[in-house]
C-alpha cells in the first residue's frame, strides 16, 4: 500500500473509450485519490475526439492534453512502413504503429509535468500494453507504469459497463453493439461480439458496421482510376496533382471506401502467443501499397526486391510485437531508404468493387526494357542461354551421374 500512496501524479493514455473511462475513477480510489492527467493522441480518429475534454474532467481528471499527432504519425512511423512494404500476417499494421507515437509523446508530457507514473487501458491478453510499455522504456526507463487490467477485479467488458454505470460514467455505448474498435487516419479495426467465432461472416452489409467505406457488392457498377505518383518511395501526388501523404491518405480512403477496398477479415497470431479474430478497414492504405509494389516491379532489381521482401517480415513482427524504437528496426529502415532511392515514378489503377487493378506504372528509374523482353526481334543473343544453363544445372547434372555410377 505504501508504494500506491507515493504516487501523487499519474499521466493516463486517455481515448475516451470504455476502458480510460472507468480508469479515472478506479485511480483515485485506489491510488490515494492521486492527480490524473490525461493525454489523447489525436492520429487521426475524427469525431471521437469531440467532448473528450469535459468527459474526462467530468470522471476526475485534472486536465486534458489532445495533441496533434497526425504529421508524425504519417511520417515518421507510416511511411517507413510503407517504403518496407512491411505487413504482419497479412494485415497492415494500423493500430500497432500508432501505439509508439502516441506513447512517445505521452511520455514527454508525463516528464514535464514530473508524474509518478504512466497509466494505460491495456488489457493483459493484447499487444497493446506490450507496444505502449517498450516505448515507455526506451524514453523514460524508471517510470513506474501501472495497468488497471493486471490489478483491478474486473473481468469482462460486461464488468466494466456495471463499474461505468455504478460511477455515472457517460458511454457511447452499449452492451449489444460493444465491439472492440481502434480507429485513426490509417485504419479501423474491429474485434469481439460475433467475430470471436471464426465460422461468422462478418456483417459487412450490416448499417453500421463498417464506418469507413462499403462492402464490394454495395459498390458503385462503375470502375474508377486513380494516378499516385512517388519520390523516393514515399506518395507525393494523387491525379498529377502534388499532396502531401496525409492528405493522399485521406483521400484514397474516401475513394477506397467508396469501392469496398481494403477490407481484411484475419485470425492472427497476437504476440502474447494466443489467436485472435479481426476485421480491418484499409481502404486508402490498401491502394497505396498496392501502387508502391507495382512500381518496385520496375524500379529495383531482382536480389534487392528478393532481399527486401525477406527483410518486411521481420520489420512487420518489430512493428507488431512494440519494437519500433530498436536499433535493429532503425538498421532495416536505413537499408529500405537506400533501396527507395529509385522508387520514383507513377502508377495509376482500377477500382471496382473490392478489386484494385493494375493500368499502368511509369519511372524515369524503370529496369525494364521491351526491347529486351519482347517476343519480337532484339540483340538478345538466344544461344546464349545454352552455356548459362549448362553452368546453373551442372551440380543437378552431377548429382545424377554420380547417382547412376552407385546404383551400378
């Protein structure tokens, strides 16, 4: 109890949500009726940020800092992800890169105002705690960290709705429609209720459901083109017209929703070891991971993309599994800087319903030559490859001569 008692200041990463709600409350009854500031990271998630101010002050906190997050959030932590083409089990990484960011700056605000200690929502079966904690780490190593889910006698989020209602905690939401979401500019993600089994279908056609676009079969008949242009791997154009990346995002998700893009219904291996269920929303960066592969394809060469590709598995786990402030993930970042040098040009595409399709990719920096590769006439020597063939196969031909001499 003596350890609770010294902690006169706690720094809470405040969302609004669910979980931050009740925690205001649950801190000051048990950490000696401590200050709580609270700190919301403003990454893009739009009018869930609207009255968050008198919420939180209204559940017991002292202040409410909203910072705008939204430019190093594109930046620094998706356009690195990006430029790796880096995807974790499919999915790309919307609620795992944000946590850093946001973590990062929550840190900062708890050294000025000299709190005792940093609190978050986390439960103890996700990833988040383990993304928001590692960071935590690596910028203020002796801060006392406290997660309610790991005390607190609350099991479900059943218990924390009964807590909420016991504590005059104002929600905006209910016990039926209580899906577990994480939303920013990037994405949105779904979780829990029906989609905790598997063998459901996710109510794509449900009103409600998806909040940043439609499903395929409600999509327009009509296809749509878009043009995105890149300068050293990161998006700087959208239809000949120079943007800079967040406003692309934006608008590729309005244009991606529009056409059921970037929907992705996955059972993923959490890093705390157990599986879990989740349906993401990507519309705006599905297309532009989609348009910076198609432009790699010209623009780096073979062992680069091989060994690029190799290298976006393991920046992926970093990202997923809370590592990003790593030496080993800022190495892979320099390696995939270096590789991006070229990755300028444009792609234009095909939306429609669902469906991204390639219409063209063009690069000053292009490695691909028709004249090289067409069916027609060229300087391309086709003898050539005899000799080039008789080199690569000669240990398979040896290994069979030597076989036949043994079986004689």
């Amino acid at each position: 109890m003596s350890d609770k008692n010294s902690i006169k200041k706690v720094v809470l990463a405040y969302s609004g949500g669910l979980d931050t709600s009740i925690i205001i409350p649950w801190l000051k009854e048990n950490y000696n009726n401590c200050e709580v500031v609270a700190v919301s990271g403003d990454v893009g998630q739009g009018t869930e940020l609207d009255g968050l101010e008198e919420k939180a002050k209204k559940t017991g906190a002292s202040k409410l800092y909203i910072e705008d997050l939204t430019d190093e959030f594109v930046d620094d932590f998706i356009v690195p992800t990006l430029k790796a083409g880096a995807k974790y089990e499919g999915y790309l990484l919307g609620t795992s890169f944000a946590r850093p960011v946001i973590a990062k700056r929550i840190v900062e605000i708890a050294l000025k105002e000299g709190a005792d200690a940093i609190c978050h929502g986390c439960t103890g079966k996700g990833n988040d705690q383990v993304r928001f904690e590692l960071t935590i780490k690596a910028f203020a190593p002796k801060m006392k960290i406290i997660a309610p889910w790991r005390e607190w006698d609350l099991r479900s989020r059943d218990d924390e709705i009964d807590y909420a209602e016991a504590h005059n905690v104002p929600l905006k939401i209910n016990r039926e429609t209580n899906y577990s979401k994480d939303k920013n500019l990037w994405h949105l993600s779904h979780e829990g209720l029906d989609l905790e089994d598997p063998g459901l279908e996710p109510q794509y056609n449900k009103a409600g459901f998806l909040e940043l676009g439609v499903s395929p079969e409600q999509a327009p008949d009509k296809a749509e083109y878009v043009e995105i242009g890149f300068t050293q791997g990161v998006p700087t154009s959208i239809d000949g017209k120079a943007a800079s990346t967040k406003d692309i995002i934006y608008k590729l998700n309005i244009l991606g929703g529009k056409h059921g893009i970037g929907l992705f219904d996955v059972v993923e291996n959490r890093l705390v070891g157990m599986k879990s269920r989740g349906v993401y929303e990507t519309p705006g960066g599905t297309i532009l991971y989609h348009a910076h592969e198609v432009l790699e394809t010209i623009t780096l060469d073979k062992e680069t993309t091989h060994t690029k590709e190799t290298l976006a598995i393991k920046f992926a786990e970093l990202v997923y599994n809370g590592l990003w402030f790593t030496p080993l993930r800022e190495a892979i970042s320099a390696f995939v800087d270096k590789t991006q040098e070229s990755v300028t040009g444009k792609v234009r595409l095909k939306l429609y319903k669902g469906n991204i399709i390639n219409a063209g990719v063009w690069s000053d920096y292009s490695l691909y030559s028709e004249e090289l590769a067409s069916f027609g006439e060229s300087d391309y020597d086709q003898k050539e490859s005899e000799g080039f063939i008789n080199l690569y196969g000669l240990p398979v031909k040896v290994k069979a001569l030597l076989d036949e001499q043994r079986e004689k």
